[in-house]
C-alpha cells in the first residue's frame, strides 16, 4: 500500500495505473500485479492538495518462492 500522483498534473492525480514487480537477486522480474488504485488518502490532500486525495493504492501480494526480493512500484503517468 502506498500512494502516487503527478505533482505536476493539471487535473486529477496524474496517474492511471500502478504496477508492481519482484527483482530476485538472481533472475527473471516476476510481475506480482496491478494495484488498486484511486483510494483515499486524505493526508496527501492535506499536503499537497484535493485534487490529489484519490493518489492511495494497494495489491495483496501472491506468494513468490523462498529468497531475497527488490519489490518495486511504477506508477503510469495518464497524460503520457
């Protein structure tokens, strides 16, 4: 769970989706999935704005085999 948005955007919160991935130390990235995206966050509005309330996401991870993971997050710019 986290959130994401375009401080930059000129409308909504400049993101349209979000994808999270597994680095294994040794291997192939493994795609664990597209976030749930759109939910409230009203202290990123209360930062940085209204418009960017809507910025929260969450993806309950699949089980991935035993080892050490890089789990990253890549948020798709909408305007892009």
């Amino acid at each position: 769970s986290g959130w994401a948005a375009d401080l930059q955007a000129e409308q909504g919160t400049g993101v349209d989706a979000i994808h999270v991935w597994a680095y294994p130390r040794r291997g192939a990235p493994v795609f664990l999935g597209a976030a749930r995206y759109g939910l409230s966050r009203p202290d990123i509005a209360a930062t940085h704005g209204t418009a960017f309330e809507a910025s929260g996401f969450t993806l309950t991870l699949p089980g991935l085999r035993p080892g050490t993971y890089t789990v990253a997050v890549f948020p798709r710019r909408s305007r892009s």
